[in-house]
C-alpha cells in the first residue's frame, strides 16, 4: 500500500498497489485539469495529455512512462507524469496537480 499526498490541496489517499493515479485522484475530489481540460478531456484513456501532474517525491515508486507519455512529455521536466497513465507501486509519493 502506498500513501499519496497530494500537495497544492494538502489532501492525502491510500492506494493498492498499482492503482492509477488519476482514477485515485478522483475518488478524492482532487481536480487535476485546468479550466478548458475539465470539459474536454479524454476520461482518461491516454489520448488527450491533459492530465499532467509534477511527482514532487517518490518518483522510483511509480510505473516506468508510457511511449506516449515519453512523447508528450519530451519537453517538460522529467519528474513530469500523466496521471491517467501513472501506477502507484510500492511506496509513498507527492503530487503536485496543474503544473
């Protein structure tokens, strides 16, 4: 099990282990899209990249990236994630949400 924190809301949720960030996000009433991305994101099927979190800690605790994160991500920082495509593993992370 795994402890997420998610930082800008000070919120915290426990998580199984390979439970998806966004889907556990969600559960908690955390709001991850910006204003345009609320209305037209992709319900989390991996094809919008609205998604973006910043891992603040526990980077190694998370799935390895997508091809297409690596794709949409490629010029943004590396501790950069997409949500709807991140599973926690094994061990404690902190999220920031609308980078």
């Amino acid at each position: 099990m795994a402890n997420i924190k998610f930082v800008n809301e000070a919120k915290e949720a426990i998580a199984m282990d390979g439970a998806n960030l966004r889907m556990k996000a969600l559960e908690n009433n955390i709001d991850i899209y910006k204003f345009m991305a609320k209305l037209s994101n992709c319900n989390g099927y991996g094809q919008c990249a609205t998604c973006v979190v910043e891992i603040v800690e526990g980077l190694e605790n998370l799935s390895p990236k997508t091809e297409f994160e690596e794709r949409k991500l490629k010029n943004k920082p590396k501790n950069y994630r997409l949500a709807c495509q991140t599973s926690v593993n094994q061990g404690n992370v902190s999220v920031k949400t609308k980078p």
